[in-house]
C-alpha cells in the first residue's frame, strides 16, 4: 500500500485574500475578518465593541456597500447597520444592539485557482499514485469528488473509488479529508471538531478525524488527519499554545487507539512547525510515533524541508507512523514536480508546464510511503 499526504492549498476555488503574491500580503486582511467575525458573535455589542467593528468594516471596504474586495457582508434578517445614503451626512453605525437582532454572516470571496495550477495539482496526485492519499486545503466534500472524477480522469490518472471529508472548524474552506483506491475502502470515522480546551475553546482548527481503512485481510489501518494551527496568523505565542494543544490533544486519540489494541496508525498532514519545535513536542517527543523522513529508504533528494524553499526549517508536513508501521516501510518520499523551483538555479525537476509560479500545484512537497501490508 502506497499511503500518501499532499496539502493541495484547495483545488478550484480559494479567498482572494489567501491568493495574493504571499502570505505576508493577505494575513492583515484575514486577521481584520477573524477580528470582525468574533465580534459580529458577542451576545451583547458594548459601545467599544460597536466602533471597533466600524474600525474593521471600513478597513475591509465595507463602508459603503456590503461586498468589499475580500470578503461579504451577507444580511438576512434584521438590522446591524445603517449607512447615510450622502456621505456627507454621517459615518457607517451599528445599530444593532446583540447577534440576536440581525441574521447573517460574514464571508471571504473566494476566486479561481489558476487552471494551470489545477492541473498540475492532478498530475502531481496522478503521479504520486497513493492508494490512500491525505488532502489537506480541500475546499469541501463535492469538490473533492468532482476533483478526483473528472481533473484526475482528464489528466490521464484514475479516479479514486471513495472520498470522504469531514466539514471542520475553518470558515475559509480549507478543510482535511481522505481518498482511498478499490480494495482500501473507508470504514469508522470520527470527528474531533467539538474537542475544546478547558474554556471551552474548540481545539482543532480544523479538524483531527480519524478514518478507518479497512484492510483486505480484516485488519485496520487508522489514519488521522491533520491540519495545525498556522504560524503565520495571529500573534506567536497564541499560535504556539493552539499548535501545543492540537499536539496534545492528537497524542490523546493516538494513545487511545493503541490502548485499544490498535496497531497500525499513522498521524499525518500540515503540523505547520519543525521537528525540534516545543508545539510539536506532545506529538513527536512523547509518544512512540516515528516520522518516515528518518527511515533509511525515505529519499529527500538533498532538501529536509517540505514547503516552500524546503530548508529545515520549512518541515512541517509529516507521515508519522505507529512501530508496527513504521517496521513496514519499503521506501518513502518528497515528491516536488509541482512545487515552484525557484530560478538561480531551479532547485529540482519540475513539470514543462510550470514555468510561472502561479503555476505551482502547491507550495507543499507531496509525503508518500510504500507499506507492506
């Protein structure tokens, strides 16, 4: 069995914000949304908390129109606000007094992703060829299938017979889900979206579900699938502490699987941090998961990394493997055909079509390992 792991960074559709030239470039605006969207939840909107959301509404462009350059204010019921039909007649207010007074949300616009790119996303999963592939940044479940039917088939690849993801805890649509071929079908799956923290904060940003793949000797192979906090979002020690708390909390279920008697169980995904990091310390320092990167048959083709420039420090996706695993490993590798090079000179191989870096499948290499099962 070939057991793979990719984050695709969705696969027709993805938040303009999050499509810019980097990171860097749309993180103010996901952070004002975040900020907003909390405060649209308050029970009870306090005067401070009234002009705070003035504050990020015209930062967002939502001064004079509900639809802004990045996200959309949608209003079904009710009344939050109320904008003077002159300018000069007064300033944007909230005049709703709590969440229960007006109905609606608070959305990201979403735009296409790069056609090529798309297809480079099919020929990357194509080409690695997984029996059991991981999607990290898949946008729901109907995408996944339409992907997996129709892009893969008309890349020249087979679709794959069952496709499942669990809707989590992210508004942006960049949720975590498995494909597995014929003979490796899905069978127990559990959600952890609820999991929360003693104050009742949800744990996973996403999602930790844990997928049985049923075995043709009867025998199961659990794969949990997961897609931490980001670095990149939000201050570094809160974003620590989530990272340390999804560890935590992965390292749990993982332990109650073996308890149970389990022995076949890999932890696998986008941890967003390095192997030597505190966050990941629960996971890969306190338990007996071992990580295939540091088994003699795993090719890395000279780069540690898995995302971006693939230097150490860019490790952060990850085949973590159970010893009854781990003992099973035949060969493993990164696999970065679809990821952008770079240009002086290009770091490895990559598609003829990728020629741009929008172009690029992903900015994650793709994590795959041979199992004899």
């Amino acid at each position: 069995m070939r057991l793979a792991t990719y984050n695709v960074e969705n696969l027709f559709d993805r938040p303009k914000a999050m499509n810019l030239g980097s990171w860097s470039e749309g993180k103010p605006t996901l952070e004002k949304f975040a900020q907003l969207n909390a405060l649209l939840g308050e029970i009870t909107y306090t005067p401070p908390r009234k002009r705070k959301m003035v504050e990020l509404m015209i930062e967002l462009g939502l001064e004079r129109s509900d639809t802004g350059p990045f996200v959309l204010l949608r209003r079904n019921r009710g009344k939050l606000l109320k904008r003077p039909r002159d300018p000069q007649a007064g300033a944007l207010e909230i005049i709703a007094n709590g969440r229960a007074d007006w109905a609606g949300s608070l959305e990201l616009i979403d735009e296409p992703v790069d056609e090529e790119a798309m297809r480079n996303t099919a020929r990357v999963i194509n080409d690695v060829n997984a029996d059991v592939l991981a999607v990290i940044e898949a946008e729901n479940r109907p995408v996944l299938v339409d992907f997996s039917e129709e892009l893969l088939q008309a890349m020249g690849g087979t679709p794959y017979r069952h496709v499942m993801l669990i809707d989590g805890n992210d508004a942006r649509g960049i949720d975590v889900g498995l494909m597995t071929r014929i003979g490796w079908p899905i069978g127990v799956m559990r959600s952890h979206v609820d999991d929360r923290l003693p104050n009742g904060t949800r744990i996973f940003s996403r999602d930790c579900p844990e997928f049985e793949v049923l075995l043709p000797d009867g025998r199961s192979l659990w794969v949990l699938v997961n897609h931490f906090k980001s670095k990149g979002y939000g201050g570094k020690a809160a974003s620590d502490a989530r990272r340390k708390a999804q560890a935590t909390q992965t390292r749990a279920i993982y332990e109650r699987l073996v308890q149970s008697g389990e022995e076949l169980v890999a932890v696998v995904g986008d941890l967003n941090d390095t192997p030597d990091s505190d966050p990941l310390s629960p996971l890969l320092a306190g338990t007996d998961l071992r990580d295939v990167s540091v088994h003699p048959s795993f090719e890395d083709e000279g780069f540690p990394g898995t995302y971006g420039a693939s230097k150490a420090g860019n490790k952060i996706d990850y085949l973590l493997l159970s010893p009854a695993l781990f003992d099973r490993v035949q060969a493993g590798g990164a696999f970065r055909k679809g990821m952008w090079p770079g240009v002086r000179p290009a770091k490895w191989p990559v598609y003829a079509e990728l020629t741009k870096a929008e172009h690029a499948a992903s900015d994650h290499a793709a994590l795959w390992v041979d199992l004899e099962l």
